[in-house]
C-alpha cells in the first residue's frame, strides 16, 4: 500500500507508537478550540453570514438574538434559566462535596449522588448550600 492512502500504514505506525494517535487526538481537540476562540465554528450566524447559505441565523431556543459563540455561551436568557443554571449547580455541588469530605464529613463516594446539607457547622467553620449571599 502506498503513502498517499496511508489507511494500513497509518494505522501499523499508531500501534508501534501510541503517542500518534494521541497527538492526533490533541490537535483535533486544538483545532476545536481555536475555532471556538475565532468564533468560527460552523452555527447558523457562520452558516449565513460567512458561508452565505439562506438560513434563519436567530437562536433557536429564543428566537430573538443571532446565534453566535457569544450569544451561546453567555447571552440566551432561555438557557440562562436552566442550562446555566444547572452547570453551576453541578460545579457548586462538587466543591461542597469536595469540602465535606476534606471536612471529614459523612458524604457519598461519588459527587453527583450527594445531596447536600444547607448549613453545616462545624468547629469555627460554616458550609452552607444554596443559600443567597449579598456580595455588595
């Protein structure tokens, strides 16, 4: 088999060395980011405004801004109320699981299946838990 196919060779090379396929995977992942970064990855505002195709570019979970990276990620007020939401309340649970059990708490042996506690005080110190904290 030739060079220009590559498909046996390449795959003879990646089990010799298994870093190749492991760095195959990195520069995938790179290639991902960088187009995150350059807000180019292929949504529908890309697909209307840069690839010129005739499609409706709004967002479709609100119908009201163009969907773009920025937008997506931090502007939807329909996935603000429930998607963001539940992100941060997934990370919020696992550091307060992670504290507990640095605290030397009774928690459960995976994160996601603690429920937590809404005040915990213990010696001089309080974890608290979905409790409004005024920041100004």
């Amino acid at each position: 088999m030739d060079n220009s196919t590559g498909t046996l060779k390449d795959y003879q090379q990646i089990k010799k060395n298994p870093w190749h396929g492991y760095l195959a995977q990195v520069q995938k992942k790179w290639s991902l980011i960088t187009a995150v970064k350059d807000q180019a990855l292929n949504i529908r505002y890309h697909q209307r405004n840069i690839i010129k195709l005739p499609i409706d570019s709004k967002c479709r979970m609100c119908y009201k801004a163009e969907k773009h990276i920025k937008h997506t990620v931090m502007g939807c007020e329909t996935l603000a109320s429930s998607e963001y939401t539940n992100g941060h309340n997934k990370v919020v649970g696992y550091i307060h699981w992670t504290v507990c059990k640095h605290m030397v708490l009774q928690v459960t042996d995976k994160c996601y299946e603690n429920i937590p506690i809404r005040v915990i005080n213990i010696n001089s110190t309080t974890i608290v838990w979905d409790i409004p904290v005024i920041t100004d």
